[in-house]
C-alpha cells in the first residue's frame, strides 16, 4: 500500500505542484510485485534429510572446549574518546580543516602535547 503525500506540508515548497503531479502521475501505475532471484515457497518445502549429516562429526566436550567467541567491530580503546561540546571561532575551525582529513585527530594530538 502507498503512503499518502501530505500535501499542506509542501505549500510552502516552490516544486509542490510539480510534485503532486509526479506522485499522482505514479499512483496510477500499478505497484511492481517483488522480485527476488529464489523460489521461497521450495526453500520452505525443503527438508534436510539424516543421511545428509553423515559428513558431519559428532560435538564432544572437546571441540566445545576449544571453541572461541569472535565478537565482530572494532576492539575496546584502551583511552576512549569523550564526547565534548565546545564553541570555537569558525577562522580557527576553518584553518583546522583546511589542513584535510583527519584535521580532529591532528587538533586532539596537539591539545594533549600542551600539558
């Protein structure tokens, strides 16, 4: 089902007719059915049969035991970062930027080097 467009919201939009136009234009047309590359009824139907899970060796206390939790993202800093909210003059911010990417990194090693 379509979502409507609210239109009072876009008066104040100078292309609002333009898009009313173009959202009415499309209601017209009918919805595409998805499409996806599998046949999700026959996966459903599937099942595995015991014969298939010969290959597969039985768990013991042993291989749980050597088993290993990865959790994925990025490792636990050892110093994290605080979160800050400060007022700079925007000539200062400017001159940071202007010195690429990175310009945070390089302004918060230089703040810790005044100590």
């Amino acid at each position: 089902m379509r979502k409507k467009y609210d239109f009072s919201a876009a008066r104040k939009n100078p292309y609002a007719a333009q898009i009313k136009k173009q959202i009415t234009k499309n209601a017209k047309k009918p919805a595409l059915p998805r499409c996806l590359k599998s046949d999700l009824a026959r996966v459903d139907a599937h099942v595995v049969q015991a014969d298939k899970y010969e290959d597969l060796p039985e768990l013991d206390e042993a291989m749980l035991a050597r088993g290993q939790v990865n959790r994925g993202g990025r490792p636990v800093a050892t110093n994290p970062r605080q979160l800050l909210s400060i007022r700079l003059p925007a000539d200062v911010i400017d001159r940071w930027k202007a010195t690429g990417p990175g310009w945070q990194t390089r302004m918060a090693e230089r703040l810790s080097s005044v100590r």
